[in-house]
C-alpha cells in the first residue's frame, strides 16, 4: 500500500518519483495535489508544512523529499534493487551535501504552497 502526494511541477516531487523508478517500484498510487483546494488528506499527513511531497507507506506518513528518499533507500533494499546512496559513509556524507546544496540554492526559488 504506496501512496504518493504531489504536484506536477514540484522538483521535489520529481525527485521522490525518480528514487521511485531507480528502486523498482512502479505499484503506487499517485495523487495530484491542488494547492488552492488541499486535499484533507494531504492536511492530516503533513501537518507541519501542509505542502508535497508526502509518501504514505502502508497507512504512515513520510514527509520531506530527502527523508523520503532515505526512507525508500531502507524500506525498498534487498531484492536486487540499487541503491540511492553509496554504500561508503564519506560517500553518503558527500552525495547528502550535494542534496543540501541544491534544495539550498535552487528550489526554494521553485517553492509551491
């Protein structure tokens, strides 16, 4: 039971449906958000920031898309499926700075309330 909360031109949205298919896993539901009119769903999982992307996974909430991909880094391994992060934790360190960097310098530009 995969559940995924977005809006069509969130980068953050893209990027947790690109960690999607890099792991496999293509049986989720996609729920497009319409932020003059946000779903009650959308309002009861992300109560902080009431914004997307939100992965519900078997009924939980998961907010954040750098913790979203985390969280499917973890919940989706084994199997044969790659993984996002490098094994190496330098390597994890580096690659999560870079994240931060982009979130940091370009998407708050690209923010969507």
């Amino acid at each position: 039971d995969l559940k995924l909360l977005g809006m069509w031109a969130s980068p953050a949205v893209l990027r947790v449906r690109l960690a999607l298919s890099i792991k496999g896993v293509s049986s989720y539901e996609y729920q497009e958000e319409d932020f003059d009119n946000k779903s009650e769903l959308l309002l009861r999982s992300n109560p902080v920031h009431k914004m997307v992307p939100v992965l519900i996974h078997a009924g939980k909430p998961v907010c954040e898309s750098t913790v979203i991909i985390q969280y499917l880094d973890e919940a989706f391994a084994g199997d044969g499926r790659p993984a996002l992060l490098p094994a190496d934790p330098y390597e994890r360190a580096v690659a999560r700075f870079w994240a931060a960097f982009i979130d940091d310098t370009s998407l708050p530009f690209c923010a969507i309330e």
